[in-house]
C-alpha cells in the first residue's frame, strides 16, 4: 500500500509578519509622501491668494491714483494733491461720475497692527459725508516714494516691516508738465525729503511717479511704480 505525501501550501507565521511589516513601511511611506503633497498644496494656495491680494491693491493704487488731477489739464479742483505722513498715504482726488457733476475725494491708505486699510471720504463744503472703510487686509508693510520733479526720488517712506527689494532705476522720458502744487508733501519728520514749503508755489516740486513697496505676511514684498500722468 503506497501513500501520496503532499507538502502543506501556505504562509508561515514569519512570512506574514514581514509581509504586514512592508506594507507598514510602504503605507507610512505613502503617508508621508501625502502629506507632503498637500502641504505644498496649501503653501501655494497660500502664496496665490497673497498674490492675488497684493494685486487686487495694487489695481485699486491705480485707480485712485488716475483720478488725481496732478497735470496743468486739471479742470475741476485745482488742490489735487498725494501727499505721505506719518500715517500713510493720502489722496485728494477728483471723481467724475457720468452725468453727475465732479466731486473731491479724500482717500487714505493707512497700515496699522499688520493691517492695510483704505478710507474714503467726499469732501463736501455743506453736509460731512460718512467715512467709507475697506475690510482690514493683512499685509506686513508697506514702503512709499516719490520721483519728484525736480530732484528724483523722495527719502522712502516705510511702515511696519518691510522686505529691502532695492529700489527701481528709473529714466523718465519726455518733459514734466509746468505745474503749481501747492498743498503736496512728501516725507515726513526726518524722511522728508528738502523740498520748499510755504506760499511760493512755483518752487513746490512735481510728482512724476509713485513707488508703493508691500511686504505680505509671508514676508515677500511685491512692488509697482504708477505713473501720475504728469509727462507729456
């Protein structure tokens, strides 16, 4: 009488604990690796929406700044002026709604505690209009300069922390236009830069440009240089 022997067909306990352990190994692995992923994802979501941010002021610069009568073609308010303090940047501008007579603006860019906000207000002789205030944006700081006309640029004025980007080398073509700016400042305390002040406004410099440098909260600062439209 002949038996058929047949191995046993299976995995030992050893086996089965190196393959639990690989693929231990290989899950932790692939965790890792996940989490890595998203956290790049989120930094540059992050670095996005500050960009995003960072553009959506700059725009606004803009606007606020073309509204600025600072050419000898000004037809409304001859006062139009941008001015920085130690407060922020200030602008009296001029708003020309379709159909509607023109109007002064008094705008204000101010950043404090890490937050940039902007202000607006209608300068109306006969009844005080209400102060419209943006939402608090967080920005870290905030650098502003001038070319003036003559001289070149302002001492730069800064607020809050700031990144050092250096700063644009500019050669502006074409002539200024001959312009009165008597209520224009530029500096303040010991930034100001020495430009003459008081009734002789002949003498008041020209604003060719504005430089506005913002460090965002990631502490990466960003920068545009608006032309005011004082060039021929």
């Amino acid at each position: 009488m002949s038996f058929n022997k047949r191995r046993a067909v299976g995995f030992t306990l050893i086996e089965m604990l190196i393959a639990l352990a690989i693929v231990a190994i290989l899950a932790l692995l692939a965790w890792r690796g996940l989490e890595e992923v998203l956290r790049s994802a989120r930094r540059v979501n992050e670095v996005d929406g500050q960009l995003q941010t960072t553009a959506a002021i700059f725009s606004q610069f803009k606007t606020d700044l073309s509204h600025a009568e600072l050419s000898d073609q000004r037809r409304y308010f001859p006062n139009d002026a941008v001015q920085v303090d130690q407060t922020g940047l200030t602008l009296l501008v001029t708003q020309r709604p379709a159909e509607k007579p023109a109007y002064q603006e008094r705008i204000q860019w101010t950043l404090n505690n890490g937050a940039l906000i902007r202000t607006s207000q209608v300068q109306n002789q006969t009844d005080p209009a209400p102060t419209v205030q943006s939402a608090p944006i967080a920005m870290k700081g905030m650098a502003i300069r001038f070319w003036l006309e003559p001289g070149g640029w302002s001492a730069l004025t800064s607020f809050g922390q700031n990144a050092d980007l250096g700063g644009f080398q500019v050669d502006f073509q074409g002539v200024a236009n001959t312009l009165e700016l008597s209520t224009t400042q530029v500096g303040s305390g010991s930034n100001a830069p020495a430009a003459p002040t008081g009734p002789d406004t002949q003498s008041q410099p020209l604003i060719r440009a504005v430089e506005v440098t913002l460090t965002q909260p990631n502490a990466q600062a960003v920068r545009q240089l608006f032309i005011t439209g004082t060039i021929q």
